[in-house]
C-alpha cells in the first residue's frame, strides 16, 4: 500500500532536522515501519534561518536515495521545501529557487511564522493562484494566530487553500489544546490531510500510523481514506476534491 508523507525533515545536515546521514537513516527506517513508501523531502526554505535552495536539494535528495538503496530501506524520495510566506516569493518563483509537492509545480507547502499570519497573506495567496499556484498551508493547527482567530484559516481554505495537519499534533504530542484545535479543525472540514514534520527531536517520533488509526476511530474510515487519498493526489499533481467546510463555532468560554 502506498502511504506518502508530505512534510518531513530527513535530509541531513541542512536545517534543524536530522543532523548526519546516520540519523537520517534512522529516520527513514522509522518512516517506513510507520507504512510510509514516498516522502517528500522538505527543508526549511527562507524563514529566515534557512535558505536551501531548489538545485541543493535536488543534488541532496538524489544522494540520499542512493543511500537508502544502499541500505535497503524501501523508502521513495522526492526534492521539496517547506516553504515560508515573505516578501520574496514571488521573486524566488520567478528564479525557479522554488521546489512544490508534485512535479508539476501545481502544490506549494507554504509556512506561516508559528505566532502570525503576516498581513499581506491573501495578497501573497491571490497571486500565488494567478500563477496557477496552490498553496497548502502547513500545520494551522500550531498557528497561534490562527487559534485565536480561526476565521483566518477558514478564509485561506474558502479560498482554494489546503490544509496539513501535522500527526503528531492530532495524537496530543504538543499538547492538549493543539490537539483539540486539531480536531476541531478536522470536524469543520478544515484539514485535507496528514503529514509528519519529521525532526530528529526529543519527543518527536512518527506518528501518522497512529493519527490515522484515531482518525479512522474519530471520523470514520472514509476520511481517513480521503486523508491518504489527499497527499497522494497532491504528490501526483492531481485534482484534491474540495471539502465542505463550515467555520468554527466561537467559543463559548462561559461554559466548563
Ligand atoms: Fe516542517
């Protein structure tokens, strides 16, 4: 069965995920006893702390697949950036520096800073969808911002955005009130899909077996199905269905 993983940070020795290729291998070995066949590589691209451009990435993901062949591990990989939101996207598109999900260029995994989302958003977005372009907004769920005023995600995704939550997010790892932003955010047809945002972190370990096992248990296998659905359709290039979606419920903080 193929299970593909959108959002990791295996490479080694480029950002703050893996640090050598012994941990990246270690890594991908975790990856595929979580039933993960395909991920896409995912460095952290101009957030200000990192800049992995789109040639270095492809050079890197080319070795380390020859490295994974070397030790068998079944794990297929693909070149690709998280992405974030700043005043120079457009230009790094315009100098193919940028790398999407699928080969086509139609997916953009694109990061908010953790605490905001920066004011010139939906301009950013609109101009990204002229081009053709569609963004998909990774792990809203750990958005401060965006917890206090989900409205701003609802809006993004009304418009042609999609969403990534993050596994772990959905599972409690970072607590409970991301975990229960998460699954609100799933109930209102605001997610599209999981991924695992691999680091080689304490305490953060793969966990989209077990995001999916919950998410089968929660909301049913159907949309379970239409999660894994989701990443490979985007992978591929192809058309993701759009959810329907209502907004959040505004909290009623009176109540306990
Ligand atoms: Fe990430």
């Amino acid at each position: 069965m193929v299970m593909v993983d959108l959002h990791c940070h295996l490479l080694p020795g480029v950002d703050d995920g893996s640090k050598d290729m012994a941990t990246s291998l270690r890594l991908a070995k975790e990856a595929t006893a979580n039933g993960i066949t395909h991920a896409l590589l995912t460095p952290h691209h101009m957030n200000g702390r990192y800049v992995n451009h789109k040639q270095d990435v492809i050079r890197r993901t080319r070795e380390f697949q020859e490295e994974l062949r070397a030790h068998g591990i079944p794990l297929t990989v693909f070149p690709g950036q998280e992405v974030r939101i700043n005043g120079q996207l457009l230009e790094a598109l315009d100098h193919d520096d940028i790398l999407f999900a699928d080969a086509d260029g139609r997916y953009l995994m694109l990061e908010f800073p953790d605490d905001d989302v920066p004011h010139y958003t939906g301009r950013m977005v609109f101009d990204l969808q002229q081009r053709g372009i569609v963004p998909v907004i990774v792990h809203p769920e750990r958005n401060t911002k965006i917890m206090a005023k989900p409205e701003l995600l609802y809006e993004l995704l009304q418009r042609g955005c999609l969403s990534q939550i993050t596994a772990s997010s959905y599972v409690g790892t970072f607590g409970k009130k991301v975990e229960r932003f998460s699954r609100q955010l799933i109930a209102a047809g605001q997610g599209y899909l999981f991924a695992s945002d691999a680091h080689d972190l304490p305490g953060r370990k793969y966990e989209l077996r077990q995001a999916f096992e919950k998410l089968q248990r929660e909301f049913g296998a159907r949309l379970a199905e239409q999660y894994s659905y989701n990443a490979r359709a985007i992978i591929n290039g192809e058309d993701v269905q759009p959810n329907r979606m209502k907004p959040l419920k505004k909290k009623k903080f009176w109540l306990f």
